[in-house]
C-alpha cells in the first residue's frame, strides 16, 4: 500500500492567510479473508506552523487553495529527509502490529 | 171668422160720486177720500176681472190659428196644422203601444220576424206535436252534413245501415263495453300490436298449448319452476344445465352411470359412486360415502363424516371429521371443523379445528394452521399453533415457526418446541426450555436441548446468524455470538456474553470477563475486538483490541474499585513505547492529542 497524505484541520490569520497545517499520513494493510480479516494500520501527524505573506509572488488566496497545493506546502517545509522518516515510521508501526500475534493468556488456564 | 172672442160681457158699474161740498172741512175731505178710494178699488177690481177668461167667455172658433202661440202639433213624425188632415199618416210607431194585431193588414214577410225569434211556442201545436214525433219530414232528402243539436234525435231501432257510417269513423268510445263478441271479429284479425302489454292471462292460453319456441332463451326463473321433480327421460343424451339458482331436491336423484344409492334424499351423480347415508350429495367418479349428510365430490374419494364436503381426488374423510371441507388430492381428515387442501395432507384426530393446505404437511393439534411443505404443527396437547414455508415446525403451544429447513451437517428444520414461542427464518430452532421467545436469521436457537435443570431461556431471542440465547431474557444477534447469562446480550461478530447477571458483549470477537469458566463478575460490558478475558480480575468495563482469536489483548479496563485501588487499568500504555518527545511519540504513532508515556509519566501528545 502506498502511504496516503492527507490534511486534517487549516487555520488563517485575520486577513484570511494559513498560519496553521494539521497533516496527517497513514497507510493500510489488510490480511485475511472472511470471519479472518484483519487490518494493520500505521499513522503519523503533526502541525506546521505559518507567516501568510499576501506580497509573495504565487500567493493563493484561501478559497482558491486546493488539497495537493496544501500537501505540497507541508513536505516542502518537512525537507525530502523527514518525509522519508514519517514514512518508513509508518510501515514500522505496521510491522510491529503485524507481530503482535502471540496469545497473552495464560497457557494453563 | 169673428171679431171678437168674448162671449159674456163684463160690465163695469162705477159709483156714484158725492156731490161737492161747499165747504170743505175735514170731516167732508176724509168723506171724498174714502169714496175715491172706494172707486179706484172697484175700477181695479172690475179690470182684473175683465182680463180673466172663461170657457164660456170665449166665442167659438173666435181665435184664429195665426193668433195661438203653436198651431201644429206632430205624431210619430207626422205633422199637421191645428184643424189640418192626413187621411194616411205615416207614423213612426216603434214605442207604440196597445195597437191591436188585428188592426195589421199585409203579410209579415221573413225578413219581418228577428233571427232566432220564433220559439215553439209560436209554432202551432200541430208543428210541435209532427217535430216531436218526427213526423213533420215526410219527403226523404239525403242529408249529407253533421246533424246537430241540444236534444235527442231517435232513430229507430236497426235503421241506421251500415253504409250511413263513414269508413274509419265508429271508434273505440262508440262501442259499448263488453259488446264485442268474437262473431264480430275477423279470424285472425287480432295482431299482437292490438293486444295490451301483460294482457293475455294465463287462463287465455289454451292447456299445454304453449311450446317451446315461444319462450324465449334464459326466460324461465327459477321462480316460474314448479317445486317438482327436474327429471330427464331415460336414454335421452341430451344434456341440459340447470342456471344459477337454488334447485330443491326432495327425494332421490340419481344421474349417470351404475351409480348405487341406498339412503334416500341422496343426489348422486356420475359414474359408480355409491351412498350410504341419506341427504347426501355425491358426484365425480368412484366415489364412496357412507353415515349421513355428507357432500362428497371428485374421484376416489371416502366419506365417512358427517355434513362435510369431500372433493377433489382420492382424499379420506374419516368418521371424526365432521363439518370438515377437504378437497385436493390424497388428504386425509380425521378431525372435525377443518379445512385440508392440497395434496397428501392430513389432520390428526386432534386436529380439530385446523387449517391445513400445501403438500405433505400434517396438524396434530387442535386450531392449528400449517401450509407449506411437509410442515408439521401442534400436539394433542398443544393447540393453536401455526406451521407455514419449508419443513417448518410449530410444536408447542401457540407457537409459530416459519421458513424452511437447511443442512448443516443434518438436516436443520426451523422448529419450535416451546409454547408461545416465534422463530421464522433458516433452521432456526427455540427449544422446550424457552417459551416466549424469538428465533430469527438462519440457524439461530433460543435455550438449549439438554438443559442443567432449573435452566430456562424463557423470553429470549436470537437473531442473526447461528446465535444462541441461552438464559432468560437473553439476547444474541449478529454472526455467531452467544448470550450465556441471564439478562444478558451479545451482538458482533462472535461475541461472548458470559454466564454472569446482565453482561455485555459488543463487537468482534469479545467475551466479558471469564475465569475457571464461569463469568468473572456480574454487569460487565466488553467492547471493541478480540479482548484479553480470560482474567481473575474484576472488570465492568473493558476494551479489547486485540487481532484474532489468538492475539487477545485488553487495552483498558474498569475494575471494582477501592480507597486504596482506583480500578482503572491502562495496559496498552504500560505497554506502549517511552517517547521523551512529542515528535518521537508522532513518529511511534500518536496522534496529536493522543496519551503517551516518558517512562512512567504520562503525556499528552501536544505538538
């Protein structure tokens, strides 16, 4: 499964520019069939924070910004690196509740 | 004629005078006076008298026409001069009166005597007594207008022929009533138009004179039928129907072929039946009846109840099935006051009062209704039960089982066996020891077949799929879930409510708390999926997450709680990663907002 990006939550200042991103990128991965099913999910968000510049060349206004243009901002300002971290964090999460298999029980019970 | 008119003188003698005195004194002037006075009187006196006339003062023809102040006087417009003449005066004598008729000369012409003015009565009696006795007309002229008039005109008996009468000119008024004979008519001569509706009465119509072709087609009522016999001659092969309508049979009637009939008031119809009671009715084919009352119809069939009606092909109506109606094919009835329809059906003897249709299906117990296939309901014990769809059935008392059967590992009928007890669906089943309670989906069950004793699941209901209600007033839906405590519920996907008071199991996979096999405690509520719960602690309220059946884990739970012991577990973060920071924790997984722990410190995630 490809990792998904995604925004949660914007919030603007008083002249309607973003001074706040609330992401989020998670990712799935299902096994089984039927009564059997089960499904392993790994996840990560965080917030980034703003200085709207309405002098910017290439500003947007608000109404006008789309998901994509908003995602583009956030692994912009993360840097290539941490986008890679956020992303093998993520297939780790999934690995480590795949393992979680083992009966917690107590075997003489 | 003469010159004067007075033929009496009238003298005027005037007094003497008093000679003159000569001396006049007063005595002698009042003396004249009163001599004067009386002379002047006796001159008035005399000249009044004088100018009064007399007929006898007056001389005879002394006065001349010319000296009257009118000298003609006129008649009737006749007019003569005082002692003129008319020897023939023409007078006008219209307000004359007291002239004589015998005084008339001439003749009074026609034209003299006023339209209409002639009565009878100035007609001599000779001319009345001829009018009236019509004997005054003694010439024969041929009158050829209306005769008319106030009074009668008799003619004499029989003389009036009949070329006197204008074709077409005697209606139907001038006959008297009740005259015309038939002598006077034309045979032949009276259409059906000359005849008044609805007049000719049945005493008109010559006996056994009316044939069939004068009734019209689908004319005879019922009402126009004599109550009499409705037979048809023997060998005749024609057929006739009997319409619509009551037809009243008071004895026998046998119709068709080698038909045996014994009891009398019997109808039979067909080929080879026979009868063995009276008043029955029997038609079709090889049918048999026999005891009484009975209305038997079809082929093959057995009667041998009373006022019930057997029809259709080969079915039984046994002695006990009394006012029974059972038609179809190969039924059996035994029961009184049923209804079977279908094929291969049956009402036991203890069936009464039941309902059955479809194939195959059977009422053993009284005010039963089974239809479908092969479904069964009721017991001579239990009543009024309703078995309807596929191998369906209702056993206990005012039970209900709908549906069908289905295999699994056997055959799994949906049945039940407890009183008041509903289950429709697939295989489902409620057993003996759960009256009143639901079974719906496929393969569910309420209570259980060999119960500890003391065990019921009175009231309990299982919907879904292979979910069992095992207590009282328990509840399991979804896919195999159970609900083994009292008051208990259990709805998912194999959820558990343990053999505890009011436990609670919701979701995947989860089962409240059980040790050594029992429930744990009493009004636990587990939720979420596949829990830990094989546990010796206290838990009312506990949230799974684990990933399979054998992957178990509680990620919290409330426990009985003390001064010393709030209850309150939280395994998942005791077992969780220790982040120092909110960007390791985001890295692990935690949610912005999301608890986590440095060590045995707890956080919350915040950047």
């Amino acid at each position: 499964m490809a990792i998904t990006w995604d925004i949660k939550r914007l919030e603007t200042d008083n002249n309607n520019g973003v001074n706040y991103v609330h992401y989020f990128a998670w990712d799935v991965e299902e096994t089984g069939e039927g009564l059997d099913a089960r499904k392993y999910h790994g996840y990560y968000d965080a917030f980034i924070e703003y200085t709207p510049d309405p002098s910017a060349d290439g500003y947007t206004a608000f109404n006008a910004l789309t998901k994509e243009q908003v995602i583009g901002w956030v692994k912009a300002s993360l840097g290539s690196e941490q986008v890679t971290t956020i992303e093998s964090a993520i297939a780790t999460q999934i690995a480590e509740k795949k393992q979680l298999q083992g009966r917690t029980s107590l075997p003489w019970e | 004629m003469a010159n004067k008119i007075r033929n009496t003188a009238r003298n005027f003698h005037a007094p003497a005078l008093p000679n003159p005195p000569a001396e006049y004194s007063q005595a002698l002037t009042h003396q004249r006076d009163t001599t004067l006075r009386i002379y002047f009187q006796n001159i008035d006196e005399a000249i009044t008298q004088a100018l009064q006339y007399d007929t006898s003062d007056i001389i005879d023809g002394s006065i001349p026409n010319s000296k009257l102040e009118n000298s003609t006087i006129s008649f009737g417009g006749v007019t003569l001069s005082l002692g003129g003449s008319d020897a023939t005066p023409a007078f006008d004598l219209s307000d004359a009166t007291g002239y004589p008729t015998s005084s008339l000369v001439g003749t009074i012409t026609t034209a003299q005597i006023a339209d209409d003015a002639v009565t009878d009565a100035k007609l001599a009696n000779s001319i009345n007594s001829a009018i009236a006795a019509n004997t005054a007309k003694v010439t024969n002229a041929t009158h050829t207008g209306e005769v008319t008039g106030a009074t009668a005109l008799t003619i004499a008996d029989g003389a009036v022929v009949t070329a006197r009468i204008a074709d077409d000119a005697v209606t139907g008024d001038k006959i008297a009533h009740n005259t015309i004979t038939s002598t006077n008519m034309n045979t032949a001569s009276v259409s059906a138009t000359a005849l008044q509706s609805n007049a000719v009465t049945t005493t008109k119509i010559a006996d056994a004179n009316v044939t069939t072709a004068k009734i019209a087609d689908d004319a005879v009522t019922p009402a126009k039928l004599s109550h009499d016999y409705l037979r048809a001659d023997a060998n005749d092969s024609t057929a006739f129907t009997v319409g619509f309508g009551a037809v009243t049979v008071t004895n026998t009637l046998t119709v068709g072929y080698n038909s045996v009939t014994t009891g009398g008031g019997s109808v039979v119809a067909g080929n080879q039946h026979a009868a063995g009671g009276p008043n029955c009715l029997v038609s079709g084919y090889n049918n048999t009846v026999s005891g009484s009352l009975n209305n038997v119809s079809g082929q093959g069939n057995t009667a041998s109840s009373s006022v019930g009606i057997t029809t259709g092909y080969q079915n039984t109506s046994y002695s006990g099935a009394d006012r029974s109606i059972i038609g179809g094919y190969g039924n059996y009835g035994l029961a009184e006051n049923c209804l079977l329809v279908g094929s291969t059906n049956s009402i036991s003897t203890g069936g009464a009062n039941s309902i059955v249709g479809g194939y195959n299906n059977i009422s053993a117990g009284n005010n039963c209704l089974v239809v479908g296939y092969q479904c069964y309901a009721g017991a001579s014990t239990k009543w009024f039960s309703t078995a309807i769809g596929y191998q369906s059935q209702a056993l206990g008392t005012a039970s209900f089982a709908g549906g069908r059967a289905t295999y699994d590992g056997g055959t799994k009928r949906t049945q039940v066996d407890a009183d008041a007890g509903f289950s429709y669906g697939t295989g489902n089943r409620i057993y003996t020891n759960a009256p009143s309670s639901v079974a719906l989906g496929t393969l569910t069950a309420c209570g259980e077949p060999t119960p500890a004793s003391g065990v019921t699941a009175a009231q309990s209901m299982a919907i879904g799929y292979k979910s069992i209600a095992y207590k009282d007033n328990s509840f399991a839906g979804g896919n195999q879930s159970y609900a083994f405590g009292d008051t208990s519920f259990a709805f998912g996907n194999g959820s558990v409510a343990s053999n505890g008071f009011s436990n609670i199991a919701l979701g995947r996979g989860v089962t409240t708390p059980v040790s050594g096999g029992a429930a744990t405690t009493t009004g636990a509520v587990t939720v979420g999926q596949w829990n830990n719960f094989n546990v010796t602690t206290d838990q009312h309220f506990s949230v799974g997450t684990g990933t399979g059946d054998f992957s178990r884990y509680t990620s919290m739970y409330v426990g009985a709680r003390s001064s010393s012991d709030s209850g309150i577990v939280m395994q998942a973060l005791k077992d969780s990663a220790s982040y120092t920071t909110d960007s390791a924790a985001a890295l692990g997984g935690v949610p912005l907002g999301g608890i986590y722990r440095t060590s045995n410190t707890v956080k919350i995630r915040m950047t």
